[in-house]
C-alpha cells in the first residue's frame, strides 16, 4: 500500500506545482491588465520617493495620476513637474491656495508651503490615490527586472505544461497496465 501511494507522489507534487504558476500567472496578468486599464483611461503611476505627503501617500508607494484632470482646486492633491531637462522632476503635493502668481503647494508632512508657486501648466494631473510600498518593488526590480519576471513565470508555465504530460503519461501507463492485467488474468 505504501508503494501505491509513493507512485502518486509526483503527480500530487506536480498539481501543486502547477497550481502555483496558475496563481502567479494569473496575478500577473491581473496586476498586467490593471496598469493597461489605467493608462488607457489616462492615469499614470509614479514612485512616491520621498514622505512629504505623509500620512496621505506613503514613501515608497505607487501614486496614481489621473492626467485627464488638469483643472485643480484648493485641497486638491495634484502631481506638477519642477525644473528642466534633466532636472526635471514630478512632486506630489496639495494645493493650498491659488494666487496671481499661480498655485501655492505644500506637502502634508511639510511644516511650510513649497518655495514657487505652480502654474497650471505645470500639473500633470490629479492623485486619486495611491498604492502603498509597491514602488519599492518595482524600484528595485527595475524595467530588466520585470522582464525577468515575466519570462520566469512563462518558463514555469512551460515547465509546468511538461510536468504534466509526463505525469499524465504515467498515469495512463498505470492505468493500461492494469487493464491489461485485468485481461489476462480473466483469460486465462
């Protein structure tokens, strides 16, 4: 009887195996398929690196921009580039009031009002929300990073695929054998 159940061992292992890459597989694309969404109805995602929005939006976390939403007003969170060329940078912060000059901002966790004020053409759109620690991830993965991640998943998949023939042959070799010793012993 022990033997029996050994000889189900590497498919049992095999199903769990491929129930993994499945999970992974579809949380990828899920995750994949929201970014899509996102970016087709115009919202842009940034990493939040520094805690001046604290407690509202999280260092490290993903902000999301939606950059159909140029038109602000007071209170309103909103994400503006500062500098030029390659010192151009993307802050996230609330407007606190609006001015000749153009928009006064401070970060939440900032005990004063950021230094210049913002023209609206300097916002890209508006924060409706935000996805904490995320960005580390992505951060430290990097664009090559991420490629590794899909074609690793994709060869688990493959992998997994393989697997499963195999045991699947076995299985149904099992199963002819049996047969085939059921035949002859009622044969004979």
């Amino acid at each position: 009887m022990k033997r029996k159940d050994r000889s189900r061992t590497p498919e049992l292992l095999a199903r769990i195996f491929e129930a993994l890459v499945v999970t992974a597989t579809a949380l990828l694309i899920v995750l994949a398929g929201g970014i899509l969404l996102l970016h087709l109805f115009g919202v842009q995602t940034y990493i939040v690196m520094s805690g001046s929005m604290e407690p509202e939006i999280h260092t490290g976390a993903i902000a999301l921009i939606d950059t159909t939403d140029r038109y602000v007003t007071i209170g309103d969170i909103v994400a503006y580039r500062m500098g030029e060329g390659d010192d151009e940078i993307l802050i996230t912060h609330r407007i606190m009031e609006r001015t000749e000059e153009g928009f006064i901002t401070k970060g939440d966790a900032n005990e004063s009002p950021d230094d210049k004020a913002v023209s609206q053409d300097q916002i890209v759109g508006t924060c409706i929300g935000s996805v904490p620690k995320a960005g580390y991830a992505i951060d430290t993965l990097g664009k090559r990073g991420l490629v590794g991640v899909v074609l690793w998943i994709t060869s688990l998949n493959i992998l997994s695929s393989l697997l499963r023939d195999i045991t699947g042959r076995r299985r149904y070799r099992r199963k002819r054998q049996n047969t085939l010793t059921y035949r002859r012993r009622n044969t004979r």
